[in-house]
C-alpha cells in the first residue's frame, strides 16, 4: 500500500451469503468489506457517520476500482486494511484485503470520495474545515 497519512483495520469472515456459485465471495460483495476498513479509518479519525451528519457534509464514493488477486473463500478470516492516500480536495483510500492467518494479499482497491455540503448537495472543491481539524494531529 502506497504510504498512507493514516492507517485502520477491521476483521471479517467470509459468510455462505456472500459467495457465488464458484464457491468464492462474489465480486460485488467485495465493496461491503472494504466498507468494513473505512468506517474503521473514519473512527480512528472521530469523524464517524453520525458526526458527518452533524458536521452538514456527505461523502459519496464517486469511483472505485478493484483488483482481485485470490478469492475469498467460506469462513476465511480477512483482514480489511484501509489507509488514507488523499484529503484535501478529495479523500483517496487505499485498501488491501488480506487473509488474517498468512497476511498474503487478497485484494488491492481503492476508492475517492468528495464532500458535498448536505443542504445544497453541492460538491465541494475542497475538503471542508472540519475534516481538515480531524487530519491535522496525524500529519505530524
């Protein structure tokens, strides 16, 4: 993973609901996982779902790419790694999936999300203030 400003992480296991008929996770779960490292990030940040709300911003992912190396198989233990690449005009995470025994890597992703003030719902060109108070302790 490209150096991060921040890192997170959060554990998972693969359910039977998430598989294809391949017997491996389906590709469009993958995106729950990742959603798994992310909320971890933002906790780690103190700005959670309920405190974005608060603060009057959304934070909609605008794009996403995966790469998918090795599956993930019934009732494999993951871990989800998410770190944050970009915050000031955008917030750029990088995730890593990775299986939690061997730490061999799973999936590369990553995703770019940009805040839009939740009154107006207009994309902001830069990161709002309050974001920019959350990230400052973790640039030194």
């Amino acid at each position: 993973m490209r150096k991060a400003i921040l890192t997170a992480s959060a554990q998972a296991q693969a359910q039977f609901h998430d598989l294809d008929p391949m017997n491996v996770v389906w590709h469009g779960n993958y995106p729950r996982f990742l959603e798994l490292g992310r909320v971890a990030l933002m906790d780690r940040l103190d700005y959670n779902y309920a405190q974005m709300e608060a603060s009057g911003y959304a934070w909609p992912v605008i794009d996403m790419h995966i790469r998918y190396a090795h599956p993930v198989v019934l009732h494999q233990s993951i871990i989800v790694t998410a770190g944050l690449l970009e915050w000031e005009n955008r917030l750029k995470i990088a995730f890593e999936i990775s299986d939690e025994e061997t730490s061999k890597r799973l999936v590369k992703a990553h995703t770019v999300q940009v805040a839009v003030d939740a009154g107006s719902k207009k994309m902001l060109w830069e990161t709002p203030d309050v974001f920019r108070k959350k990230v400052e302790p973790f640039l030194k």
